[in-house]
C-alpha cells in the first residue's frame, strides 16, 4: 500500500505519521505541498498534524487552499483514501472535503493528554481492525478540536453514520469529563459521505509500540493497509 | 530617526548601561570619542548578559571536561558524544526579566531562542523542558505570569514541534517581582556533522537568514542585565515577539543548507542581535567583520544603524558560506519562504565595520570587543552558617497523616499536570517517559538508546548554605536521571542570582559555584554549556539563590527503565540510603511547621554515588522497575507520589524507634531512593546492599487501596490523589 504525507510548512507530526505507516507495512513518502500531482500509484494521502501556516489566518485556512489540494481532491472524487490528523482534520474542513468546522478548546488552552475513542464502526477502510464500540487508548494534543457543526449537518453526520470516532472513557462511554475539548455529539472523527475520507483530531500515529504509551493506535493503519491487495 | 554624530553625554552612556569606567575603557581602547551606533554595540557586547564580566572569574573553576564532552561552554551549546557516531547538544537559558514584563511572549522568545542555539550547531532538537519559579500564590500578579508564562512555553514549543517533556515549577514570595523562566533544549546531530560560530576564509560571504529585522527587542540584553523597579513595566517595548511558525521553517532551511555542504559557520542572533553574532563569528575566527546594513532585510522602513544592530527581532541566523554556493543557498531558503541576503563579508582587518548608506557607522577593533570587555572580581562575603536542627526539636503540630496531605495538595508538592498538559509532550513518539516522574525519557530515533532528561535545585537550601546547595542541586540531578536507569553524563546550569553588586548575593554566587564544581567532579557529570543571569532583583528584593542545573544521562536501552508508580501488589519497599531525619530547611519544616531555618542537609558526594550506582545497576539488570527518590518532603511524600502514580497503597509499618516518625518520615537526607521489588528480588537487594555496605531496609508492602503511615495512619490513595491533583487548577480558576 503506497501512502504519501503531504508537508506543509509548519506541518511537524509527518515524521510520526511516516513511522506509523511504515512499521504498518506501507510505503510512506512525504509529498511538498507544492506539488501539483500525487505520486503515482497513491492509494492513501495522509495530511498530518502541525501548524501548517503558523495556524495563521485559521488553522488549516491556508492549507486548504495550497496547490497540492487539488491534487487531494481529486484523489478523493475518484474515491481514493484520504486521512487527516489533527491539524490534517483542520484542513480537510477548510478544503471543503468534510463538514464543519474545529473550534478553540472548550478551555481555551492547548491540551495533550491520553484520550480514549470509542469506535463507531468497524466496516470502513480505517477501523476493520477494531470491533465497534470498542475504546482505544490513544492521545490528543491541540488547542482548536471543538467540533462544531450547523444542526442539519450534525444530523445528517448522525443519521448516516458518518461519525467515526466520540471522546469517550475507557469503558466506551461518552461522558462530559471524558469530552474535554467541547466538541458537539463527543464527535472526535468524522468520515465523507462515501466513507473514503477520515479527519480526526486524536493522533493515533503516536501510540503504536508499548515501549511509548501503548499500541491502539496501530489498528488504525493495520485497517488502511490490509485494506490493499499486497504488492507482489 | 538616530543621526550617528550626536554628542556622547554622561547620560547617554547611563542609559546605555555602561559604568563612567567602563566608557572610559572603552574611548582608551579606540581612542575617540565613539559614534552612537558604536555607543549602542558595545553596550551590547559589554553587559552582564553578553559578557559575563561578574561571573567568569568564578566559571573557570567548573570542570567542563570528560572523555565524551565534545563541546564545553563557549559555543552556543554543549556537545556530548552519545555513541555509535550521535552526539547530543544541548543547553538552558533564561528568559525572566522580558517574561515578567510580558509573560506570554517573554516565555515563547526563551523557548524560541534556545531551540534555535541547539539547531544553530547542526541538531534536530528532540525535546524541551523547563524550569519556572513565580512569586508566592497570594501575590496579584502571580495566577496572570503563571498563565501566560505557561501558554507562551507551550505556543512556541508546540508550534515548533518539539516534544517539552519535563520542568519544575515552584512558588515563593522571594519571586514575587522577578520571576524566573528557564528553557532547555536537547538536540540530536552526527558527531562530524556539529557546526560552529568560528567564521574562516577571507572574503567569504556573510549571509543574513530568516525572518526581517525591526524595532524589538532593541537593548533586551542591556535590559536583562539591570535590576528592575516599579518602572520597569515600561520596558515592554524591549520584549521580542516570537513566531514559532518562522523558527520551523528556519530549523528545517537550516538543516538542509548545512546539509548541502555550503555552511562555513553559522550563529543565531540571540542577545544583542545582528551585533553579538557578527561579533563572536569573527572574533572566534581571528578575522574582521564588514557588513553593510542596506542589504538587511528589515520590516519597517527608515531604520537606523543604530536600530538594527540592537534589534532582537527573534528567527534570524547569520552564516559564513563557501564562496560559490550562495545560489544553492538562496534556492533552500526560498523553497521554506525565508529572507535570504548576502549582508557583508569577512576580512583580514580584525576590525569591526558596519557600513550603512554608503556611510561607515561604525569601526571597532572585533576582538576587543568580546576579550576587552571589563572582567570585576567582585567583592563577595560567605553567607553566615546556619544551626543544624536536630530532629528530637521539632514538635510535630499534626498528625503525619494530616501533614502529608498537606504537603501532598500544597502549592509546590502539588501536581503540575494543569502546566505540562498544556504542553506537547508525545510529539516525535519517542516519549518513554512523560513529564510526572523523577526525569523525562526521550528515546534516540528507534531506540534502543535514549535520553534521561531533568532540571533540578532546591533555592531554600542555596541560600541557607550556598556551597552545599549547589552539590545538592547537581546531585539531585544527577539522582534523578539515575532514578530512571540512566547514566549521568553532563550538565548545563542557568545561574539565577541577585545584583553581583551586592557582596551578600555575589557570595551566593560563588558559593553555589563552587558547590556546583564540586559536585560535578565527584560524580564525573562535567558542565558543557549554560547562562549566568544576575540582577534578579526588584527594589532591592533579591531571589532566591537558584542555579538552576539540567541533567542529562544515557539509557544504552530505554526498555529497560524504572518509573515512579507502584507496578503491583505485594511487593516489598526499601529504602536505600542513610536516614538522620534532617528537618533543617526542610519542607515539613516551611510549609507544615512555618519555620524557614536551620542547616540544609549535607551531601556526601562519595555515598551519593555510591547509592546511585547501586540503584542503576538495579534497573539495569531488570530486577527493579519501580524506583523514587526521596527529595522535597523526605520518604512520606515520595510513597504519596508512588502510590498516586500507580493507584495501589502500600503498609509502611517499619520506623525506627531512634527518631522521631515526622523526621523518619519528613526528614529529607540526601542521597536515597525508594524503590520497589517482589519478595525474591527484594531479599537478593537487601543482602546485595548489605555485603557492600549500603544502608538498605525494607520499610513495607504495596497493596490496597489507601497508603498506611506507621501508627495504623492511613489515608486513601483516592484522598491522595485528588488533593495532589486540585490546588493548581482550582488556583488558576480562582476557587483556592
């Protein structure tokens, strides 16, 4: 499975993401975001986290808008596999390709912590691995995750099942401690309509070996890579 | 606009912070009178901050030098050889006068400008940590400088992308008017891809890099380097503004510049900007220094010769390059969106010149310049001897049960987690241990080695006896990277002190200084780079006396380490190391007792290693994973924090009937660890210590659910826990 890792200036958890999907078994390369075509025979782009752009303007905002997206557009109309991590959710907002939008922390503070996610669904691309409803012990780390979305588009998130991941406790329940950035519906992930594209602030990237924190986050791109025929 | 021929009067040499004697020396060196732009650059060059002109008498006695210091103090960080060709660079430096002024942007501009002196010599930083004293909580300004101190530490770090993985932060009232804010990075570099300030070769390029020169921070080390007043919030002008986001794209330009092979010489502008950096790359190469300021990049227009040779407009490098590759430069540093312009070149003239307009604003001999600047064996007087307090003269005002959760949820013992979550310390995945523990863990790219990482001083025990607080300070750190199976490799202090004017505080100075070397030659843990910052004072209040020491110390495998928390029940707890029970300067004194006096507790050099080794061999071999040592609040509070970070209790029934149970329990003698082993393990550990001498006894067993003091005192690790955890944030949302 070919996977490319747009970079960013300010773009800072490629490297974690490249690692991530290395030790899955794809073939990661980081892509500058200048270029205008993927690498050929991309299957999954992958838009990491950081602070593309300082975060100027609006996290993501510039991003959104840089040559290399078309590029990610397109892949994504042809159906192809697209993830967004942290600020990578941020930009796949802004570039239109998923609804809503993230907000300030319901503190108004940068947070980094471990964070469980109970998984909605286990039938996409990204989450075969896990069983639904299971809780997987990963971490966040951002000052703007609060979800927030228009009531129809919540609705709709909701009644197509269409969320992927809720900020939950370690037993899978959606509780207020547990929703620490505010985010509306507990909604930490959320999937496109036809279910090819992922944005999500938590960053499993950073929690796949038990040396560092624990390995839930691995199913994630064991999922993405299993979901390739292997290359001979 | 500042014409450079205006009369040079007493009062303009006052403000520019010079002493009548030093102009003198300085019109005697040249031998005119000087220009204002020349006024301004030797200001620069000649304040405490640059030069160092109080402190580096008493410096040379530190020992810098080890088999695997490739770099000491000098450069713009250390340099250790960490083996199989990878050397890591590291160093801390203050930031407390601007972050008192403007805490958010004072704090974001330290972290900025020492993540840029570790990749300035070629590393990759990799982690971050810190060490922060505010003055007491009831102080107005104290909640608002914690605030934005910690927001600014965390919006550079975390923008920039380096993992801030550990720190300190303590309050008291002796910081009430002059905070202290010190940052530390560690970075990452191949032994022979390490870059200097040294400039060589006639006539090459001196290139400017980075982001545009303006108006601030125009004398900030001239302001780092005066005492403060109630005036001084006037001074927020000369606080840079940092941009973290510029900082990234300068590490990753920088990198693959000096990757391409066209980079000579290279050094940040920190302190005193364009001057200080043009300054050290020529005079540290024996050459002169042309530039010509209409090439700088600036960000506002008509500024002066003046203006932009004090700027501290932060994200800025300047280079020597390989004649010829200036094009391969520019293509690097355009591709990041940078600002990239040949400002001057060297010269075989030693001399100093600074063109602008086509006019010469200033012409100065260079070496002068830094080896000239004024050197004071300032007049210092030992700081009178303290009583020992003997443990049998303290009554206890409470119970010990009562006592400790006291300590537990007070504002110094209490948990920091509101501060470092707003940090990112999981970045890079390499975060073996996290911010919490006796020292953070980084591990090196895919391991199997790592990096033990931790900043370490008791002040109360520095100004109660400064030459046995400075050893305590390096042994503490040096026992907490031990804590977590690392060996102790090297260190970089930030020396945090008062007016050197003053003989009482210059006597701290020194003392502390010598504690320092001592120590540091007794456990093979040299010096390798660090910051002095005097003047730390406000109408006259001195602070505390705080060398601030960062430790760092190699894991051969980061697998195998040992952390805090109580791993299972069942298990036997030792304390390893010797027990008086020392109450002087103790926290169960202060905070439990009210009583801020007596002697601190000695430090054996020989026992600490002693101790210390035996603890490391331990971890190393696997048959110890839970290890504390026992420092702030003695053997009461490190089973507190054990049972806390685990959530298992533990029945500690063994006291000595010889000592008092508070001082058993509160006594804070140095040199000891708690640790935690099952039944077989244990008893091999007990008669291992026993053949070689080490004091070793078992003082109880993990398990339940509360933590049982002797005396059938028990209290819940929930209650633990929850007091340990709610001072902070209850203070910063004002409910406390």
């Amino acid at each position: 499975m070919k996977s490319a890792i747009i970079v960013f200036p300010g773009s800072n958890r490629e490297g974690d993401m490249v690692r991530a999907l290395t030790s899955a078994g794809s073939d990661a390369q980081k892509v500058w975001h200048a270029e205008t075509e993927l690498p050929k025979g991309t299957d999954l782009v992958v838009l990491p986290g950081g602070f593309s752009y300082g975060d100027y303007l609006r996290c993501g905002a510039i991003a959104g808008r840089a040559t290399v997206m078309d590029a990610v557009r397109a892949h994504a109309a042809r159906g192809g596999l697209v993830l967004g991590v942290c600020n990578g959710f941020q930009i796949l907002c802004e570039a239109g390709l998923l609804p809503g939008i993230l907000m300030r922390n319901a503190n108004l503070k940068f947070i980094c912590h471990r964070q469980f996610l109970r998984v909605e669904r286990s039938d996409t691309a990204f989450t075969r691995a896990y069983a639904k409803g299971q809780a997987i012990d990963v971490c966040v780390a951002h000052g703007e995750g609060n979800y927030t979305a228009d009531e129809e588009t919540l609705k709709r998130l909701e009644g197509e099942g269409l969320v992927a991941f809720r900020y939950s406790d370690a037993q899978g329940h959606t509780t207020p401690d547990a929703n620490r950035n505010g985010s509306m519906n507990a909604i930490a992930g959320i999937y496109s309509t036809k279910l090819n594209v992922l944005g999500m602030m938590p960053h499993p990237e950073n929690l796949i070996e038990d040396l560092v924190g624990g390995t839930d986050g691995r199913g994630l791109f064991e999922s993405l890579v299993s979901s390739f025929p292997k290359a001979a | 606009m500042i014409r450079n021929d205006v009369a040079i009067t007493p009062e303009l040499v006052k403000e520019h912070g010079l002493k009548p004697d030093e102009y003198d020396r300085f019109v005697n060196l040249i031998g005119r009178e000087p220009t204002i732009t020349e006024l301004g650059i030797v200001s620069a060059m000649w304040n405490e901050h640059c030069s160092y002109k109080s402190s580096r008498i008493h410096l040379r006695g530190l020992p810098t030098k080890a088999p695997w210091v490739i770099q000491g103090p000098g450069e713009n960080a250390g340099v250790i050889d960490i083996g199989d060709g990878q050397a890591c660079i590291f160093k801390m430096e203050s930031h407390n006068h601007p972050s008192f002024i403007e805490p958010y942007q004072g704090a974001a501009t330290g972290v900025g400008g020492i993540l840029r002196d570790v990749f300035t010599m070629g590393a990759r930083p990799i982690a971050s940590l810190n060490f922060l004293r505010f003055g007491e909580p009831d102080h107005p300004k104290t909640a608002h400088l914690v605030s934005g101190v910690v927001a600014g530490i965390g919006g550079y770090g975390n923008s920039f992308g380096v993992p801030t993985v550990g720190g300190s932060v303590g309050f008291d009232k002796r910081y009430n008017g002059n905070i202290l804010v010190n940052a530390m990075a560690v970075g990452l570099a191949r032994t022979d891809e390490i870059f200097y300030a040294k400039a060589t070769g006639i006539g090459n390029p001196i290139v400017y890099l980075g982001s545009k020169t303006g108006r601030d921070g125009i004398h900030g080390a001239t302001m780092a380097s005066a005492e403060f007043d109630d005036a001084s919030e006037e001074k927020r002008p000369t606080v840079q503004v940092g941009d973290p986001f510029a900082e990234k794209l300068l590490l990753e330009a920088c990198l693959e510049l000096m990757k391409s092979g066209a980079v000579i010489a290279i050094q940040d502008m920190g302190a005193a900007g364009l001057t200080s950096s043009a300054v050290e790359m020529g005079a540290k190469g024996n050459l002169g220094i042309e530039l010509d300021l209409d090439k700088v990049p600036c960000r506002e227009e008509g500024m002066t010769a003046y203006e932009m040779m004090l700027s501290e407009s932060q994200e800025r490098m300047l280079m020597v390059l390989k004649p010829g590759m200036e094009k391969e430069a520019e293509a690097i540093f355009h591709k990041w969106g940078l600002d990239f312009a040949v400002i001057g070149k060297t010269t075989d003239t030693l001399r100093f010149v600074i063109k602008h307009g086509g006019e010469v604003m200033a012409d100065l001999p260079i070496k002068e310049l830094g080896d000239e600047a004024p050197l004071y064996d300032r007049p210092w007087v030992e700081s009178p001897k303290q009583p020992v307090i003997l443990p049998d003269s303290v009554k206890a005002p409470m119970s010990e049960a009562e006592a400790l959760l006291k300590l537990i949820g007070s504002p110094d013992q209490c948990s920091k987690r509101w501060v470092w979550e707003q940090y990112d310390h999981l970045i890079l995945g390499n975060t073996v241990q996290t911010p919490g523990g006796d020292a953070a863990i980084v591990r090196v790219e895919d391991g199997p080695k790592g990096l033990a990482l931790t900043t370490d001083v008791t002040p109360r025990y520095c100004e109660a006896d400064p030459f046995e607080g400075g050893k305590q300070a390096v042994a503490e750190a040096w026992r907490n990277i031990t804590a977590v199976g690392g060996l102790p490799l090297a260190i970089t202090d930030n020396l945090n002190f008062a007016s050197p004017e003053r003989p009482e505080s210059m006597g701290q100075f020194v003392g502390c200084v010598r504690g320092i070397g001592e120590a540091c030659k007794a456990l093979d843990f040299p010096v390798v780079s660090g910051n002095v910052s005097l003047y730390n004072e406000t109408n006259g209040q001195g602070i505390l006396p705080t060398p601030a020491i960062g430790g760092v110390g190699l894991m051969d495998d980061v697998a195998l380490n040992a952390s805090i928390a109580f791993k299972s029940e069942g298990e036997v707890v030792i304390l390893i190391g010797a027990t008086t029970g020392w109450l002087g300067q103790s926290i169960y004194l202060r905070d439990v007792c009210g009583r801020e006096e007596g002697a601190p507790p000695p430090v054996d050099l020989v026992v600490e290693k002693r101790n210390g080794d035996f603890v490391r061999q331990l971890i190393r071999s696997a048959q110890v994973r839970t290890v504390h040592d026992c420092s702030d609040g003695g053997i009461a509070l490190a089973l507190a924090e054990m049972a806390i970070a685990g959530n298992i209790g533990a029945d500690i029934a063994v006291a000595p009937e010889d000592m008092p149970l508070n001082a058993f329990l509160f006594g804070e003698d140095q040199g000891r660890y708690l640790i935690a082993a099952d039944q077989d393990a244990a008893a091999d550990i007990l008669y291992e210590a026993g053949a070689i001498g080490i004091p070793a006894a078992m003082l109880g067993v993990t398990g339940g659910d509360a933590l049982i003091l002797p005396g059938r005192q028990a209290i819940s690790v929930k209650q633990l826990k929850a007091t340990h955890e709610a001072w902070l944030p209850n203070y910063m949302t004002g409910k406390s």
